[in-house]
C-alpha cells in the first residue's frame, strides 16, 4: 500500500483480491464483495437490533435508524411526492449501500467497493432501468414524450430530440462517474499524504518535523472525506429521487 | 425551474472534490487503473455479487426491517396524537368544572343577597307595624289621661259654682239679710261666665 521504492503507489489500495481462502478463490470473493456484506449486515444490525425494543422513547441506535428512515423518507417523498412511498425501500438500500460503503473505506485496511466504476456503475444502471420501467409502466408509450418537451416549437425537434435522449442516457454515467470519482479522488489523496509523512519522516530528525504538514493535512482530509462520504450517498439517493420524480410526472 | 437549479447545485457541489482526481489520472498511465482492469475475473465477479448483495439488503429492508420502522413511528405518532387528545379532554373538564365554580358562586352570592334584603325588609316591617301599635296605644292613653282631666276639671268647676253661691248667698244675707238664692245663683253664673270660668 505505500511505496515501493521511490515512487507512490496510490492505485494499488484498488486492487481486488480473493479472500476467505478456497471459498473466496472459487467463487471469485474479493475484499470488494467482502465490505458490501459487511455494510448489508451493519445496515441489517442497525435497522433490525436498533429497532428490536420499538421504544416509545428512542435510545441512542434507534434514533438513528428512526433518524436514517425519516431523512431519506422525507427525501423521496419531497421530491416525488406520495406515489414516491413505493419507491422508499429501493432509494433507502441505495442510500444507505452507498453511505456504509464511503464510510466503511475510511476505516484503515477497509476496501472501498464504491471506488470501483463496476460497482457504482452497476448501481446507477439499476436506477435507469428501473426509472425506465416505472415510466413506462406509469405512461405506456406517452413516456416517449418525456423528450420532447411540451410547447416546444416543432421545427427544433431534430434538435430537442438528439438531445434530451442523450442528456437521458447519460444520466447512469454521470451518476456512477461522479461517486467512484470522488471515492478515488479522496483515496489517492489520504494515501499520497501518508506517503509523504513516511517519505519525510524517514530522512531523520529535521524529517520528523516536516512530516507534520502531510499528517495535518491527512487528518483535515479524513475530516473532508467523512463529509464526501455522507454528501454522495445523498446526492445519489436524491438524484435517483428527481429521476424517479420525472418518470412518474414527466416533467 | 427551483428544482433544476437545485440539480445544478448539487451537482457542481458534488463535483468539487473529484478536482483531486487529476491526481489520479496521472498514476494511471503508470500502472493503469485497477478498476478499469476489465480482464481481471474479480471486477466482473464484483458486479454478480454486488447484485445478490443488493438484492438480499432490498428483501431484509422492505420485508423486515422498514415495516417495522414504520409500525414503530406510526404507533409513536398515534401515541403521542392519544395523549394531546386526553390532555385536551383533560381541559375542556376542568374549564367546565371552573365555569361550574363561577356561576354557583355567583348564584350562592345572589341568593345570600336576596335573603339580607329580605331579612331588612322584614325587620323594617315589624319595626313600623310595632311603632304604629305603640304610638295608638299612646294616642288613646293620651285622649283617656285628657277625658279625666276634663272631667275633673268640670268637676271642679262645679264646686266652684256651688262654693262661690254658697259664699255669696251668706254674704248677702249677712249684709242685706236673706236673699234670693235663684237670684244670687244667676248672678254667680253671670259673674263666672264673665270672667270665662263658666
């Protein structure tokens, strides 16, 4: 993970790697599939041991799982509306997937699955096609109008058309893109600071004091990251809510 | 047109950070990245596991857990909705109650005026029927006390009259030597009419 000789490594820590010996080898079980179990049983824990008691009074865990399923219930409500509440379970796996994922990575050793574009990319066309679907399941055939907006005058519909249908499309893009981006973006960064707290720390006892800098720096970008983290699990559940708002209202 | 811009926020916020990814781009062409590594088995095998992995959180959230939720704050709401309607209830007797005090204080109060007054009045009553019944009483023992006094005084006159003829009848028969007493009656009688003692 740090470096090997003199140049950094940054890319390294995104390596997949069989684990949990033979059974990780034969079926193909990486670090990667490793940490989206452990978030599914974190998640798991949280929503089912926190909400074992079903206090009236909530303690510390169930607050936070009432707190996780009111915010992300107010979340796709307000931006679908109440036809949105069918939708909730999915957007909350979503969110809450996402958001254990970015945060599980922060943790030293940990594997961060949505700094791999297959993973988050894999995510995003989940949410096209099922936006896809409830369009047209909701509209039948009037979904297709959806890219070609009302009142817009006829004669820029080559145009209009070439566009919206390409602005649609990219739409999984930009969604996966801009997550595994900034996942590996705060990655490379924690770790090419750490290497320079390594890298001048070694050069003796003037180095000990300038590894001072990377080290301040690396404990402002936790901070940083620990903000990205929670950011693009929200910006993915709220973008996947404004998707799911245009299929069923078009527009 | 608040909600586009709201995308458009997000989405240059959410941009930000992925500046840093410039650093990325550069180690790239170092060792290439290994998530674009698509003859690695693993990433592929990723995406199948990331499906079942998914799909099972999917079936434990919407099957287990999330109606649990629900049914926790629902009951938390109709709790809470129960408790504000006791408390209004709660209220709305003992504003009763209070209105209650008032009016039968006010009555008690109207009632205990009512029988003071009547209580003067009757006391009044009494006091005048009482004062008339004395003053009658004085009144006619005046008008007796007067009858005597009359009447004594008639009968002292009477013995006037007598006494004066009596006198004058022995003084004229000492002087002229016998007289009329009818005569000297009326002459005393002139005399007293005279001086008004008649």
């Amino acid at each position: 993970m740090a470096a090997e000789g003199k140049a950094i490594d940054a890319l390294h820590q995104f390596n997949l790697a069989p684990v949990l010996g033979e059974f990780g080898e034969q079926y193909m079980f990486s670090q990667s599939t490793l940490f989206m179990a452990v978030a599914v049983v974190l998640i798991t824990l949280l929503m089912v041991v926190g909400m074992a008691r079903g206090a009236v009074v909530p303690g510390r865990l169930q607050s936070l799982a009432e707190a996780s399923y009111e915010f992300v219930h107010e979340l796709v409500v307000g931006q679908v509306g109440d036809e949105g509440k069918k939708f909730f379970p999915f957007v909350f796996c979503l969110f809450m997937f996402v958001l254990f994922g970015n945060l599980l990575g922060l943790i030293p050793y940990a594997f961060t699955f949505t700094s791999h574009i297959a993973v988050t990319f894999a995510l995003a066309a989940l949410v096209f096609v099922l936006v896809t679907i409830v369009g047209l399941v909701i509209h039948g055939t009037h979904f297709f109008s959806y890219f070609f907006p009302e009142g817009a005058p006829k004669l820029l519909a080559p145009l209009i058309i070439p566009i919206e249908i390409i602005s649609y499309l990219s739409r999984p893009i930009s969604l996966s893109v801009r997550l595994f981006a900034n996942m590996v973006a705060g990655h490379v960064m924690l770790i090419v600071f750490a290497t320079f707290v390594v890298m001048i720390g070694s050069a003796g006892f003037i180095g000990y004091f300038g590894a001072v800098l990377p080290l301040a720096i690396n404990v402002i970008l936790v901070g940083f990251e620990l903000l990205v983290a929670f950011l693009q699990a929200y910006v993915f559940a709220i973008l996947t809510s404004i998707y799911l708002h245009d299929a069923v209202h078009l527009h | 047109m608040s909600k586009s811009l709201r995308l458009a926020a997000l989405t240059a916020l959410a941009m930000l950070p992925a500046a840093g990814s410039f650093a990325a781009e550069h180690e790239e062409h170092a060792g290439g990245m290994p998530q674009l590594n698509f003859g690695e088995p693993l990433l592929v095998a990723q995406v199948f596991w990331l499906l079942a992995i998914f799909v099972l959180l999917y079936v434990l959230m919407a099957g287990v857990a999330l109606p649990r939720v629900a049914k926790v704050l629902a009951a938390r709401r109709s709790r809470i909705d129960g408790d504000l309607e006791a408390a209004r209830a709660a209220k709305d007797r003992a504003d009763a109650a209070m209105a209650d005090h008032r009016s039968a204080t006010a009555h008690a109060r109207a009632e205990a005026h009512a029988a003071v007054s009547a209580a003067v009045a009757r006391a009044q009553d009494e006091l005048a029927t009482k004062t008339e019944a004395m003053n009658a009483k004085l009144a006619r023992q005046i008008e007796a006390a007067e009858a005597q006094i009359s009447a004594a005084r008639q009968a002292a006159m009477g013995a006037l009259r007598q006494v004066s003829a009596d006198t004058a009848a022995a003084v004229v028969a000492r002087i002229a030597g016998g007289a009329d007493r009818a005569v000297v009656d009326a002459a005393v009688d002139r005399e007293l009419s005279a001086r008004g003692h008649a």
